[in-house]
C-alpha cells in the first residue's frame, strides 16, 4: 500500500475495461483535445461528449485550465490515483464530525470513523468507476445535511449545492445519492415542523438538488449534438441488490464458518455491501438492550432526534432503491413510464450508499446503551471495533493488491513502440477483433484483450480509434462503425465521413478474427509483430475491393435442389423460406417460423439466417430471439441470442442475422419466436429465413436477383 501513495504515477489501479479507459481518455483529453466537452480519442471520427466516458471532466478540465500555467499531463494517473487514496482520508475526517456532533465520546468518534472508513466496499470501485471511489462523498452529504439543518439558510444551501456540482462532475449519480438522502433529511426534520417551515424545507431541497442536475445537463447538451441514445440502458433489473448482498459474509476472514448460508443465486459486484462484523455486534446488543428497556418500561430510551430518523431513513430508502423496487416485485415493465431515472442502471450502486447511514445510525445507538458507558462496555466497544478493523484491514490489503498494477511505458511517449507503425501517419486504429461497447444496443466486447495495446499505442502516437468503450453512444453511429468489420454488402458510410485518406492502423489478434476481418487483412500490409498481436496497414480502397469481390464472386453452387435453389453438395439440403411475418410487440412471443426439420439435419450443426427490417433502431437489437426445437410437444433444444450479438451483415439499415446450432437427433420441428417487451405498440419485421448446414453453401433466386447464402449487395 505505501508504494500507491509514495509512487502513485507508477501504478494502474485498472489495468483493463473501464479502469484503463478512464486514464487513458483523461491523458488524452488533456494531450491531444481541442474542446474542453468533447472528447475525440474513441468512437472515431465522431468522438463523444467527454460526459459519456471515462474522461473524468471535472479533473481532466481542471487541469486543462492550469495547463499554461503548468502542464500537469503526464502526472493524471498520478493526480487520479492520490483523488481516490486520498479520499479516504477525508471519509474518516467528515465521519468523525459526524459522530461529534451525535454527542459521542471523542475516541468512540475516531475509532468509529476509522473502521467504517476501512470497511465500506467502496474501496472496490477503484478498479473501475474511479469518480465513484471518493470514499468521503456520501459522509459529506450526510455531514453537510447535518450542518444545514441546525440553522437552514440560503447560504448553506449554496455550500451544498456547490459540494452537489463538484461530485456530479465526477460522476453523474452522485446527484441521485444525494436526492434520496435529502429526501429523507427533510422528511426525518418535517415530522414536527410547521407547514410554513415545511414548504421552506422542500423549496431549499428543490433548489440543492435540481439545481446541480440543471447545470449538469446544460454542459451535456452544450458538449454533444447526437439525439439517438438509447432510451433504455441494459442492466437496470441486473446491477442490483439482494439481502444477502448486505447480510452474507463474501471473502472476509470468517467466511468459512458461513458456508451453510451461501447464497444459491449469483450476487452481483455491482450491488454488494456486506455490512460487517461489527453492524451485526451492535445489531445484536441494540436488540437486546431493546428487549431490556421494553421489560423495564423505559420507553423513554426509545426516543430518536431528528438525525437519527434522517440516518434511518436514508439507509432504509437507498437499500430499498438498490434493490429495484418496486419494479422488483414483477413490475419491470414500469420502467418506461420512469423518463430519464431509467437511465441510472447501475441501481446496485446504492448498496454502499445505505452503508454509511446504516452504520452511522447503528454506532450513535449502541454508544447510547447504558451498559457501554460503563468499563466492560468500553472493553466490548474496542474488541467489536478490533475485529471490524481486522476485517477491513483485509478489505483493504485485498484492494492494494489487485490495483498494484505496474505502470511501465502504459501511457507514455512513442519511444517504445516498433518504428515501422511510427514511421507513417495513420488517421486512426482499428482492433480486430473489433470491440465497441456503450450504445447499449450492439456489445462486442473485447475479448482478445487488445484494450491495453490499442490504448498505448493511440495515446503514444496522437491517434483515435474506431472502437469505443464508453456508455450511451450514439445507436445510428455505432451501427455505421460496427458495420466496418461485418460482411460488406454495402460502401461503410462511415467512410464517407472520414476527414482524410490516410490509411487505417490494424491491430490485431489474427487468432480470434472473424471471416471479414480476416479477408480484409488479406489486402493489408503487414508491419511488424508487438507480443502476441499484429500490426497491419489497411488502405482505405481495400473496403471497395472487398466488397467488389463480394458481388462478383464465383459460387460453387452448382448443384440444383429446387426451382429456387442451387447448392455445392448434391448430397446435402437446405431450406429457404420465403417468409414475411410483419407484427407489432406486445408482452407475448410472437412465431416467426415453424417448420418441420428435414431428416439430414438431425445431428448436424446449421446456420440460421434471416433479415430484419431497419435493425438501427433504438432496442430492436435488444428484441429476445428464441430457437426451439420439437419432437412431438417435447423439447429438444433451446437456443438463444439478441439481434444486437448476431449481426452479420448491414444493408441500407436492414441487418441480417446469423445463428448457429445443433440439431438434436430427436427433433422434427423447429420454431422461432421474437419478443421486445421494451417496445409495446412497434413494428418489427423479419423475412427471408434460411436454414443449412454448417459448410454447405446456396445460391437463391429471388426477385430476379442471386443472393449466396441469404447475402444482398447494394
């Protein structure tokens, strides 16, 4: 852990995905960006508004602002890494304010501080979501809420709204966190409030929490001109809690002794925020002491001030927000009716906001049991506070240990990159296999790992990339770039769009490469080898020649099956349905196609192909699409896969779709059937379905027109 703080410029926390990103697109906003709200290092030639990546605009600007004062680019992983460490030294800081003002002891106050700083699992979030790991942004929330409430005025008001702005600059959920725990300060203080001092309270909440959402919006709009984001992010039913998220015992030290209680169900990281040994030693003593007070009448022991009510609360509402309720409960499809709250996904998040209130509010009661004022309780404070510190210790050593990733040349000058990609300009770099993850609608994750090599070398060498690892891209303009490393049946529009000629840097893992990628490095030019990934160079005529060679491509079909139908082996069948099934989505399954399986099929792998009328639209490639086989009314086989993963082709805005999978010897019947429970009330349109075997290969005539294995050229 001391070498994160003595050497922070020498370690990435993240050393792939979102982590990596954050500081390569941070580094290259203040290398290479002329504006300071968008952002052109991904997603190339469009780039994106810097709010919709990692590009940390709240720092990344700051120190574009100093930059002609000094230029502090090559310390941002540095200036990154100290933010989040250093967090948590305010965490502890604004935490034991916080108990100083609940009126405990000045070393329970410390020690209090400490263990909930050292436990909280937000130490977690800096592997990822870096803005997110400022460990002391809710402590102050609660702080600042405190402060304002023994005196309300517009002054602190402001303070707080100010706080509100600063935070949400880093991360835009910071104002959703901060909305449910004002909700509940106010609803905690209003109880015995006037009506008059009520409407003063939800004015001055209007105003802390609407105003920094205003201004936060006015920048995203200001910074981006793209109207085609997705209406609804994947994940809101996904990235949430559970109660064993909060209550079982994940990787700590004691867990062993747990296993009986494991959870059956996976539990997702996103929302996991296990409370601790000590919440349940106070749990425990709270619950007995109860029952002691209940039997010896003092009821007067059960009466809370309105800041504990406020704690309360906000613990309760955020544990209830993490777990999706109430669209939890059976009601997922109320989720379009929600406008923009939908788009806050990542609902698991409030797992580790509830954890400060929760324990502040159980610390604040077990120091007011009468049995802890007295020396044994004194003694039963500090043991529960030891454990809780040796399993936060844990936490945190854990943490230091899987973010202790060297830095070496990651992000630095092009000295040592292979002369042969420095000694030529090169307008921007393209993975293969291709990776473009954040419009919510298409994934193509990278799974070769090619991340840290694509960001290396784009940063060394001042050059974008057509990839994108962000969130909410533009649905029209991923379909445009995706297109590039699909079947060609059409020119890329894309390339149209692109400011030069120059030719485009490959790099790329030929082991893992699909059919298109691989035929367009065939006409590349190879230009060295960096590890276990190759660097070629591909001319910009290449995509026309492709596809030229497409269009005019010799079939070996020579063997005729039907009227309709020619094959390359007579020994084989195919079958093409000349189906055209148009309907509009509602919350059932709709058929596409049922059809008897031929008896060469059974056994034998296929490819399942057919169109989809204007795919670009915004959560038609989220429709579920299910393949069923039959014998009888039994089951066989179950296939399934969104449109968005499927994709093999793009033509004028059509997409056609392309499944693999095995016919059971069993099945006599097959189905398939489409459902979009996002889209109630839209058309959706599928034709042209095309079952063979894996390696047999067709030509149809339809419409005057010869179409090889259900592919259509422009």
């Amino acid at each position: 852990m001391s070498n994160l703080w003595l050497n922070p410029n020498n370690w990435i926390f993240g050393k792939d995905g979102d982590g990596l990103q954050t500081y390569y697109q941070s580094q290259w906003h203040l290398k290479y960006d002329t504006s300071y709200w968008h952002q052109s290092s991904m997603n190339y030639p469009y780039g994106e508004s810097i709010f919709f990546t990692g590009g940390q605009p709240l720092i990344s600007n700051v120190l574009r602002l100093l930059k002609p004062l000094v230029d502090l680019t090559d310390y941002t992983v540095a200036i990154t890494n100290s933010l989040m460490l250093g967090s948590a030294l305010l965490c502890a800081a604004f935490l034991f304010l916080i108990f100083q003002r609940l009126k405990l002891q000045p070393w329970m106050s410390l020690a209090a501080a400490i263990l909930i700083t050292f436990t909280t699992q937000q130490w977690h979030r800096m592997l990822g979501h870096y803005p997110l790991a400022w460990i002391y942004a809710v402590p102050g929330m609660l702080y600042l809420l405190m402060w304002y409430y023994e005196k309300i005025s517009i002054k602190r008001s402001a303070i707080i709204v100010a706080y509100i702005l600063f935070l949400s600059f880093g991360h835009i959920y910071y104002i959703m966190f901060f909305g449910v725990v004002a909700c509940s300060f106010m609803l905690a203080h209003s109880i015995k409030s006037s009506s008059r001092e009520r409407l003063k309270m939800l004015a001055h909440l209007f105003f802390q929490v609407a105003l920094p959402f205003v201004i936060l919006q006015f920048f995203v709009s200001y910074s981006s001109d793209v109207i085609d984001r997705t209406s609804l992010p994947w994940g809101f039913m996904v990235f949430r809690s559970s109660m064993p998220s909060y209550l079982y015992p994940f990787a700590v030290w004691y867990e062993d002794y747990f296993r009986v209680f494991h959870p059956k169900e996976y539990i997702e990281t996103e929302g996991l925020s296990y409370i601790g040994i000590a919440a349940y030693v106070m749990l425990i003593a709270l619950i007995i002491s109860s029952v002691y007070y209940l039997l010896k009448k003092h009821f007067g022991r059960f009466k809370m001030e309105a800041t504990g009510w406020a704690m309360l609360l906000s613990a309760f509402f955020a544990v209830l927000i993490s777990f999706a309720f109430p669209f939890n409960l059976g009601n997922e499809d109320w989720l379009r009716f929600t406008g923009p709250l939908q788009q806050f996904r990542g609902i698991g998040r409030f797992a580790f906001v509830s954890f400060y209130p929760m324990m502040i509010f159980l610390f604040h009661r077990f120091a007011g049991i009468t049995f802890i004022q007295s020396q044994a309780g004194r003694i039963l404070f500090l043991i529960m506070v030891l454990f809780g510190l040796k399993e936060g210790i844990d936490r945190v050593s854990g943490f230091a240990r899987d973010v202790s990733n060297e830095r070496k040349e990651m992000l630095g000058s092009a000295e040592h990159l292979p002369e042969p990609i420095k000694s030529k300009k090169y307008q921007a770099i393209l993975p293969m296999p291709y990776f473009h993850v954040g419009s919510e609608n298409i994934w193509l994750a990278d799974e070769s790992m090619l991340t840290p090599l694509v960001f290396d070398v784009s940063y060394a060498l001042g050059i974008p990339t057509f990839a994108a690892l962000m969130s909410r891209t533009s649905v029209s303009q991923t379909f445009m770039s995706v297109e590039l490393t699909r079947e060609l049946m059409e020119y890329p529009a894309i390339l149209k769009d692109l400011p030069s000629d120059d030719p485009i840097l490959v790099i790329a893992d030929t082991s893992r490469m699909n059919e298109q990628e691989a035929l367009l490095l065939k006409h590349s030019v190879f230009l060295c080898n960096m590890g276990s990934k190759q660097c070629y160079e591909l001319p910009l005529e290449v995509f026309g020649k492709v596809l030229e060679e497409k269009r005019n491509r010799n079939t070996d079909t020579t063997f005729r099956q039907d009227e309709f139908t020619m094959i390359s082996d007579s020994s084989k069948q195919v079958l093409f349905l000349d189906i055209d099934t148009t309907f509009v989505f509602d919350n059932d399954w709709t058929q596409l196609v049922a059809e008897d399986i031929p008896d060469s099929f059974r056994g034998k792998k296929v490819l399942i192909s057919f169109w989809v009328d204007d795919i670009v639209r915004d959560l038609i490639p989220r429709t579920s699409i299910e393949i069923i086989q039959y014998r009888e009314k039994d089951v066989t086989g179950f296939d399934a896969g969104i449109p968005g993963k499927k994709i093999a082709g793009l033509l004028r805005g059509d997409a056609l779709l392309e499944y693999e999978i095995e016919i059971d010897t069993e099945s006599d019947r097959i189905e398939i059937l489409a459902r979009n429970k996002m889209l109630p009330g839209e058309k959706f349109r599928a034709f042209s379905f095309l079952i063979r075997p894996v390696g047999v290969n067709c030509t149809i005539l339809r419409d005057g027109i010869n179409s090889y294995n259900n592919r259509l050229f422009e």
